[in-house]
C-alpha cells in the first residue's frame, strides 16, 4: 500500500514539509475500516515526508489490541497491523520522532488557550503540540476534535473524508 508512494524532497526554508499523522489516520492505513481507502489515497498523492511520534505509535498498537478484543479483526490480521506499522517505520515511510518536553509546554499552552472553547481532549492537545514542535506544516487525522484544534492553530489538514 505505502511502497508506490511517490516522494520529492520539498523544502521550506532550512528542511524538508512535513506532515505529522495522527492515530485515527494510521490505524485507517492499517486495519480495513471506512476510512481506509481515504487513508491510502492521502499518502499516495503526498509530496511531504510523513512524521509520527511514540505516542501516535503507542496508540495505534493499542487500537489494533482494541479491535482484536472486540472481535473486529483477528488475532492474525492485528500481528499483520503491527509489522506493516513496524515495517513503515524501520523502512522510512514514517519518521518515528519522541515527545520532547517542549511539545508538554506547548500542549499546557494550547490548553489553557483552547480548552474552554473547544473542549479539547489531552491527547489531542499532545498531538496538536507535537505537530507543532516538530516542525509539521500540516496535520492528517480523521478525529474532528483534533481538526477543529489543528485548523485553530493554522496546521493545514487534509480533506474530511
């Protein structure tokens, strides 16, 4: 699904675009759901190169127990889930970034701003702060609260689905 990608290496001032992807999106390109085809469509026509960070890949190997548990997939097709995410990983698709303390600042900031307007969530907050703190110029999800954040905060977004 991922290796037909086409990639160029964009510039904006001193490196690369970036997108940051959030989990909704990820676990869309890795287990079969509504959003999916949306999903795939999205990486393919993409020129920036793709970040995500431990806390978009520790939600996302939850999400694919999660769906294991509630019998939405098997065993099987959430093992496959995880090594198509660890193979996007270790082959560059995705670059795998941590969560610096600055992106907890950020997300204090981003509360305290947006929180009594939007009813943020904290996982959105984190998500939102790390797109920007690591120098994301857009943001790919499919949760509507965090887009209605993203687009608070001027991140370019994706297409609704």
């Amino acid at each position: 699904m991922l290796t037909s990608q086409r990639r160029r290496d964009s510039t904006l001032g001193s490196g690369p675009l970036l997108i940051y992807l959030d989990t909704s999106l990820v676990v869309s390109l890795f287990c079969l759901d509504a959003n999916s085809a949306a999903a795939a469509t999205l990486l393919q026509t993409a020129e920036e190169k793709f970040l995500i960070t431990v806390l978009v890949e520790l939600e996302a190997v939850n999400a694919f127990g999660l769906k294991e548990f509630r019998k939405e997939i098997t065993s099987k097709q959430a093992e496959a889930s995880l090594r198509n995410l660890d193979k996007a990983i270790r082959s560059g698709v995705f670059q795998l970034r941590p969560l610096p303390e600055s992106v907890f600042e950020r997300a204090r900031q981003l509360s305290r701003q947006l929180t009594p307007t939007l009813g943020t969530r904290t996982a959105d907050l984190l998500h939102v702060a790390a797109a920007l703190e690591l120098g994301a110029s857009s943001l790919y999800t499919f949760d509507l609260h965090q887009r209605k954040m993203a687009q608070a905060v001027g991140l370019k977004l994706n297409p609704a689905p």
